[in-house]
C-alpha cells in the first residue's frame, strides 16, 4: 500500500491504539522502519486530540476539514437545578416533558442515557404519561396543542427489529413526536434521521479492567468533552437544533477533553500475546500510542505465563503460537486447545462461539421476564442443572433442529434470543474449525469437527460429556471460580469476596452448587458472576494440577 486512512481514531479501541504502533514502526527511521521513506498515512476523526497524534507520528502536519453542519444551541442545568434533580430517569423524563410542550412541533427528541435498565425504565414511565399528557393538553386552538410522545428504545441488546423503529419517521398527520432514548450507540454509530433536540445526562456505561483481580467491572461513569460535542452534533444534522446538558457549565469544564483510551481500562494479555507472536520482547518501550502502564502489562504477562503461553524466560511458547493464531482471547484459545486435547471439540467449539457474539441472550422486557426465563429453564435440561454455558449449546442445537427461516425466526421470538446473533455464531464457528484445522496441521482428518448446519443437533445434546466440556473451560477460566459456602453464599477462590449469581443466569436459583465458573464478572450494586456454571470441587484441583504438570 502507499496509502493507510485510519478513520474514527478518537474512538481508540483496543486495535485501533495497536494498529498505530504497528504503523509508527514501519515508518520511523530511529526504529529501522522499512517503509519510512514511501508509505504515507492518514489518521481522521471528528474530535481527535490532533496534537497528540502529531506528536506520536514525529510531528505529523495537522489538517483541519470544516463540516458541514447546522448551529446547536447548547443549555445547563442552573445551580438549584442541580441540587433538586438527582434522579437522571428523572431529569430525563421532565426534560421530555418540558422540551415536548414548550418547543415548536417538527423535531424529535434524542435522549441518552448510560444502560439498558435506566432506558426501559424511562420508556415504560413515558409510554404510562403519554396519553395522559395528550389528553391534557387538548385544544381547539392549534397553537397550544401539544405533541404525542411516542417513546422508542435503543441499545445494543434490543432486538434488530425493534431497532429500526427508531429510523421511521412518523405520521406527521397524527401530531406526533418521536423521542428516542439511547445509550452511546447513537453517539457515533448510527444517525437517526429527523432529530432536533438532544437532552444528554452525561453518563455512559463502560467496562473496566480490575488488574488487582484479574476481573472487568461495568460502571458508570462521566463522559468526555468530546463525546459531549458528538451528542450535541446529533441535533444539527439537518438544521439548527437545541442540547439540553443535564449538568452544569462549570461540570462539563471539569470533564476530560477524550474518553479514557480502551488499552489503559482493559485486559491487555491479548495485545502482549499479539507483539510476543510478531517478535517484540520488550513490550514496555514498543510503541505505544498510550502506555498501558506497568502493573496492567505485568499483569498481561502473567496471565498469558500462567496460560502457558509464556516460557520461565518470557518468550511465546509452542501452545501460545497456537493461541496467537485464533481471533479470541488468550482464555478462550486456551478452553478450545484443551478441547482438542479432551476430544470434545465440537460441544466447546458451539459454546465458543456462543460466546463470542455480543447480546446472543437478549433482555426480555420486564413483564415477560419471568416467563421468558421459565420457557428457557423447562426446554434446557442439562442447561437447569449445570448452568449456562450448557444452556448455550441447548439453544443452539435447537436453533439448529428449526429447518425453516420463520421457524427459527418464531422460536428466537418466544425465547427471547437473537436471530441475527445465531446466524453470526454459525459464521463464528466456521472460522473457528477452519483455524483449529489450521493449528493441527496435518493431524486435522483426526478430529471429529463437524458441520454447523448439521441435522443430528439433537442426539448430539444427549451424548454430551459436559463433565469434560467444563473441565475445558476451567482451563481457561480457572480464576473465574467461587466456592459454596454453608450459608449458600459464593467466595471467589483468589480473593475470598463474596460474588453472587447474576439474576439472568439459569443457575440464579440454585443454592446447591459446591462450586461456580463463570465467564464475565460485574459490578453494579454489588459482585455478580455471569454465563456461571456449576463445576465440582474435585474438578477444581484436578485442574489445577494438570496445569502445574505442564509447566
């Protein structure tokens, strides 16, 4: 190439921040770059910290595009607004109202707001006032009638279908207003056509990394200047548009100018295990657009050692160039080689890729939740008993069995999970059997890997070994593991803290577990283990000596 565009770069995911590194070496001198004389590149975003980039790339010319783009007026809270309005579904809700009497019909609202739960609280609160507030407001005279609040969701974990109801422009003969509440997916992600009004909280959910514990954490947290400016952009997409920012002028000066780079608040064993494989051996002084830090690559590097995939002296080992090679993180690589090794591939293959599709389980709504989640506990036997990573290759034979699109279609309907996240977990999985071929070489006919789209689905599910199908993942996950108590508690088994079983999981009511595995830890009001199984304390030292083994 003579050309490399990275576009979007202020998002500074965890790729994002590594590709430029990769690209920075090929073209410095002082690093023997190879291309530094002939390969140009050209970094873009809307609200990039353009100074510091240039500074990366050795003092790269900066060059400033105008938009185009309408004025937006942006409002804040006043300094006794701030003290009465502490509740932000509250703040929102009012913000709805007022917004929605006061200001002239022919503009929707955009709202965000930091998850899901505060979303479909908000909306079930406005779908309860809307008519209300519509027969309140009736009026002979035109000029005092107000708009119809038709409230509509959006986040990742809604439905695809619900999804698009939000691009729809209303009738406008039916005196209407549409209002939209989103998390930060409508921030950069997708443009929703018609809007003129943004009411902005200030908050967004993200995942932290805990280094101390080897744990992520959701919490919400303050955004960024520049995510501020992206919202507010959103009401001038197609004329002038009003921000109303539900906090004060003097907070949003005390807020950072970017938001917290990915690197520096996750896991960074992927990215290490990714340069040990291309041959850099000293990881703190590569590249970086910005340095992890030291304790989080320690940490990387030790959880990548205790994987084997580091020898005693740091280099990649024989397993952790098989690891390097599959797109997944270092504990699932690993859960999928010990697979191979167990001859259970293809269970754990399904599982894998069930897990590696974002929202595959959706939320019901809250009317429907104990319903949806009696449906999911009665149709997965194994799944009720051992947990959710079982559930998931239930599901997914089932999902297999349907032979028709509508079928399925009907099925993910009822059950509340994601067609479209289905049809990604058989792609998935076709990618995964052709690198697991791939890492066995010629050894690959030996495995007994089959198809997706497979019909005998079913009898499969019964001649599960599922002992040895979480055996695997105890492989990868082994400090993902809590111990039952005599009071029907959880203690994990690195730090003794109490963690509870989330409420989503199948296992939320089962208080006779010895042990729990799970995949994903979060932490709201308190500790909760997700996508938890129940494994048998003897499983637990029986892996943990096979791995001392290997060393």
């Amino acid at each position: 190439y003579e050309y490399i565009i990275i576009d979007e770069a202020h998002e500074r995911t965890i790729l994002t921040d590594l590709i430029l590194g990769f690209l920075k070496e090929l073209i410095s001198p002082e690093k023997n770059g190879t291309r530094a004389a002939d390969l140009k590149i050209i970094v873009m975003s809307a609200t990039l910290q353009a100074e510091k980039f240039s500074q990366f790339f050795n003092d790269a010319p900066i060059l400033f595009v105008k938009g185009r783009t309408y004025p937006v007026e942006n409002f804040y809270l006043t300094n006794k607004d701030s003290t009465t309005q502490t509740d932000v579904v509250e703040s929102i809700i009012r913000s709805i109202v007022q917004i929605n009497s006061s200001e002239p019909f022919g503009g929707d609202i955009l709202c965000f707001l930091p998850g899901q739960e505060e979303i479909d609280k908000a909306v079930t609160v406005l779908s309860k006032i809307a008519p209300v507030l519509k027969n309140s407001y009736l009026s002979t005279d035109v000029k005092q009638r107000v708009p119809e609040i038709v409230p509509l969701p959006l986040y990742a974990a809604l439905p695809p279908n619900k999804q698009l109801f939000v691009f729809n422009r209303l009738n406008p003969k039916k005196f209407q207003r549409k209002v939209v509440l989103s998390t930060n997916i409508a921030e950069t992600s997708v443009t929703i056509p018609g809007v003129k009004y943004v009411i902005d909280s200030g908050l967004r959910k993200v995942k932290v990394w805990r280094h101390e514990l080897g744990l992520s954490t959701l919490l919400t947290v303050p955004v960024s200047q520049a995510s501020c400016m992206q919202r507010s952009g959103r009401a001038g997409r197609e004329s002038s548009g009003k921000c109303y920012r539900l906090f004060k002028e003097s907070d949003f000066q005390k807020l950072p100018m970017q938001s917290e780079p990915e690197i520096v608040r996750c896991d960074v064993a992927n990215p290490i295990l990714m340069l040990k494989k291309i041959g850099v051996d000293d990881i703190l002084n590569w590249s970086w657009l910005e340095n992890p830090g030291k304790n989080s690559i320690v940490m990387g590097l030790q959880e990548l050692y205790t994987l084997n995939a580091l020898d005693d002296s740091g280099k990649i080992t024989e397993k952790g160039e098989k690891m390097a090679l599959l797109p997944l993180a270092p504990h699932l690589s690993n859960v999928l080689l010990q697979a191979i090794d167990n001859n259970c591939i293809d269970p754990v293959l399904d599982i894998v890729s069930c897990l590696s599709v974002e929202n595959l389980l959706l939320n019901p709504l809250p009317e429907k939740r104990d319903e949806v989640n009696e449906k999911r506990f009665s149709l997965c036997t194994n799944g009720s008993k051992y947990g959710d990573l079982i559930m998931m290759k239930e599901l997914y034979d089932m999902y297999l069995s349907l032979s028709s699109p509508a079928e399925k279609q009907n099925w993910c309907q009822e059950l509340c999970v994601s067609y479209r996240g289905f049809k990604n977990v058989l792609k998935i999985r076709d990618q995964l059997k052709q690198y697991v071929k791939k890492i066995q070489g010629n050894g690959a006919s030996d495995l007994s890997i089959v198809d997706g789209d497979r019909d005998d689905a079913a009898n499969e599910t019964s001649s599960l070994d599922i002992p040895s199908v979480l055996k695997c993942f105890l492989h990868g996950f082994m400090k993902n593991t809590a111990i039952g108590m005599p009071d029907r508690s959880y203690r994990t088994t690195t730090t003794g803290e109490v963690i509870s079983v989330h409420p989503s999981s199948l296992l939320f009511l089962n208080k006779t577990c010895p042990a729990i595995l799970y995949t994903e830890y979060v932490f709201t009001t308190k500790g909760y283990a997700r996508n938890v199984s129940r494994i048998e304390l003897q499983w637990l030292q029986e892996v943990a000596l096979t791995a001392r083994k290997t060393k």
